[in-house]
C-alpha cells in the first residue's frame, strides 16, 4: 500500500510539472512545440521510476489539465496529439531490434505528422488550397516540411535518448532514487 501511494504521489508531481511546462508554452507561444517536448520528459520520468500503468496515468493526466486550463491550447493538443504519449511508446520500441525500433518511431511520427497536416488542410480555406495548387513552390512544400520534420525528429530521439542516459547514468545516484520503489 506505501509504495502505491509513493508511486501515486510521484505521478501527481510528474503531472504538475509537466502541466506547468505546457503552460509556458501556452503563455509564449513560440514555445508551444518546444514544451510539449520538454513537458513530456515528466512521462519519461514516470517511465524510468515508477513503470507499470502510473506514466499512461501521467500522460492522460497532464493532457486533459492542460486542454482544460490553457489559455492557448496549441502545446496541449501538441503534447496529447504525439509528446506525451511518444515516451511510453520509446520505452516499447526501444525493446525491440533496432531497426525495427527505427522504423516504429518514425512510423509513429509520420502518423502523426500526416493528420496534423490532414488536420490543417481541413481548417484552411478553399483560396489557399486554390493557391496551393497553382503554385509550384507550395505544391512541394508538404514534402519540405516531411523531409524537415522528420530530420528534426531524429535529432529530437538522439537528444532524449542521450538525456535519459544522463539521468539514469549520473542524475539517479546524485539524487538517490536508485532504490526508491
């Protein structure tokens, strides 16, 4: 019973730090992408420390506070749309050969990437989809915006891989939450 209260006390933490990033974001919105990523390192913690159900219980958490509370919901909808959820499915992947773990991620990021943009298309109006189409430029530039998101992707895995290293290699013995629960 103490350790689930431990773990539930925990993920109550994780939730609000993650919520209070996103509501950065939400107050500067250049910031919106950006803390939802760094929001969902709140569901990396979870992962890391306490496992089992507690980081989905975390994710869903901080996804429903945040569209409730924000007043500009852009990195609510980013960090339930693919940051929050994105950890949990890492920690999955990252079990698996790494190919395979390769391909998954960035199979889970095109999905998301293509209904962002299925979503956009369905919210612009019919003269820039008009524009579009007769514009070479913006013809392509669905495929400019793939190629660079998807780099951009890349570079985000590595650099959360290599922090999750960091806080399990050096940040756990410094605070002393190797043998917590």
């Amino acid at each position: 019973m103490e350790k689930n209260t431990k773990k539930l006390a925990l993920s109550a933490i994780f939730s609000a730090a993650g919520t209070a990033l996103l509501l950065l974001g939400s107050f500067v919105q250049v910031l919106d992408l950006s803390a939802a990523a760094i929001a969902g390192f709140a569901v990396v913690l979870a992962v890391i420390e306490i496992r089992g159900k507690y980081p989905v219980l975390v994710y869903f958490v901080v996804s429903i506070i945040s569209v409730l509370i924000l007043p500009y919901k852009m990195p609510a909808v980013f960090f339930a749309a693919f940051g929050g959820i994105y950890p949990i499915f890492k920690a999955q992947f990252e079990r698996l050969h790494r190919i395979i773990s390769w391909i998954l991620k960035f199979s889970m990021f095109n999905i998301f990437l293509w209904l962002l943009i299925f979503f956009i298309r369905f919210l612009v109006s019919r003269e820039l989809i008009a524009l579009r189409e007769n514009n070479e430029f913006l013809k392509n530039f669905e495929i400019i915006i793939f190629l660079v998101a998807n780099f951009t992707f890349l570079l985000y895995d590595i650099a959360m891989t290599k922090i999750i290293n960091l806080y399990i290699i050096k940040l756990r013995k410094l605070l002393k939450l190797e043998n917590y629960f």
